[in-house]
C-alpha cells in the first residue's frame, strides 16, 4: 500500500518494549528494504510528551477520540475468536491482584457450576473433528470450537496470569483467557497418553515442541503479521 500510495515512510504505534515492534518492522523491511519506519514510541519528543497511559488518557478525551480504555479500567485489551489478553497499565505491577471487572471471557472460578459438564470429542490424525454434546453433536470445526468454548467459560477455564519474556529480552506480565483451546489441548494431552510411545513423546517435547513453538512466537507472527 505504501508503494501504491506512493509513501517514503510507514508508522506503527508500537511500544518500545513488546514484540510487536519487532513484527511489523521485519514485516516492513521485508517487503521494501527501503522504506523509512517511524515509531513514535521511541521518539524522546513523542514518549516525553505522553509519559503513560493516564497521559494519553487524557489526550483522547480533550480531542475527542474514542478509546476503549479508561482510567478505571488502565489496562490494554487484546481479543479475537481463541482468546483474550489483558497488559499494561496497573497490570505491570506484579502484587496487584486482576480486578474480577477486567475478565471478558470466562466466569470466575469461585463461581463456577459445582457439577461438571460432560461431553465426548473424537479426534482424527490429532484434530478435532466431533463433539457430542448435551442435546447435539457438532462436527463443523467453527461450531466445534464455539461449543466447547461455550462450556469452558462458563465453568471458567482457561486463565493465566503469567510474566513473559520479551523477545527484546524485557518481562512484561500478561493475563490471558482462552477458554475452549484449553479444553481442547487438556483432551490432546490425555490421548496423547494413550497413544504415544513414552520415549517418542519425551523426544518431541524435550526439542520439538519448545523450538517449534518459538519459531511460531518469533518468526511465523511477523510473518502473519504482513500477510
């Protein structure tokens, strides 16, 4: 689009300490090696200006622009289909507790059904392909993920609270929901047990698995990320 447009230089609102900067930059480079990447978030005017989120808070209401985040809710929020993810703001301190109001997804815990739901998925070549239900049997594997993510949160799976390594090598914590691919991965692990070799399965995780998954985080996102 930059070429189209006839652009020398692309911008992203990236902070200086996430991976997402590093994403879009090798994205951009990438497609054009020339092209001149602005980031106000490593400008000293930019983050001397707006020193925090209470900063650009403010900025918002006194120009008029609509934001999800407020100053009783200081935190970011990412969500999509799987999942939901919540940093920043009150969230960087690590001895604040998650307000019960910041959860989207999931019910708490502590008030969850005391009974348990049961329901059956059949897996294939190791992908979900039927769940039989209370009342139906989805094998649609857009239906199949809704269903099970429908149960999960309600009986409140899938949430983490976590510091992370940054691919820049900061920490930076995260609180995560992903209610029905918890479900689904838990069922994986089980059949897992079932029916790999103890010392195959060791193998896979011990290399496999951990780089597999790294090269997804670092490499294929970015990738993702320009497509």
């Amino acid at each position: 689009m930059a070429q189209k447009e006839g652009c020398f230089a692309v911008s992203h609102g990236c902070t200086g300490k996430g991976n997402d900067q590093v994403r879009f930059e090798l994205g951009f480079y990438a497609l054009q090696p020339t092209i001149k990447v602005i980031a106000p978030w490593r400008d000293p005017v930019f983050y001397n200006r707006f020193k925090g989120r209470q900063d650009l808070l403010d900025y918002a209401e006194q120009s008029g622009i609509p934001v999800t985040s407020t100053k009783s809710k200081p935190w970011s929020m990412d969500e999509n289909l799987a999942h939901c993810s919540y940093e920043a703001g009150i969230l960087e301190d690590p001895n604040v507790t998650p307000p019960e109001d910041m959860w989207k997804l999931t019910v708490d815990p502590t008030k969850a059904p005391e009974q348990p739901e049961d329901f059956v998925l059949h897996f294939e070549k190791g992908l979900p392909v039927k769940a039989e239900l209370p009342g139906k049997t989805v094998t649609d594997a857009t239906e199949l993920f809704l269903a099970v993510n429908a149960i999960a949160r309600k009986h409140g799976v899938g949430r983490i609270d976590i510091v992370e390594n940054r691919f820049i090598g900061l920490k930076s914590r995260g609180c995560y929901e992903t209610p029905g691919l918890t479900c689904l991965r838990a069922a994986h692990i089980d059949l897992e047990g079932l029916t790999m070799d103890r010392e195959v399965r060791a193998l896979r995780d011990q290399f496999l698995t951990f780089n597999y998954a790294k090269v997804c985080l670092e490499a294929l996102s970015s990738l993702i990320t320009h497509a």
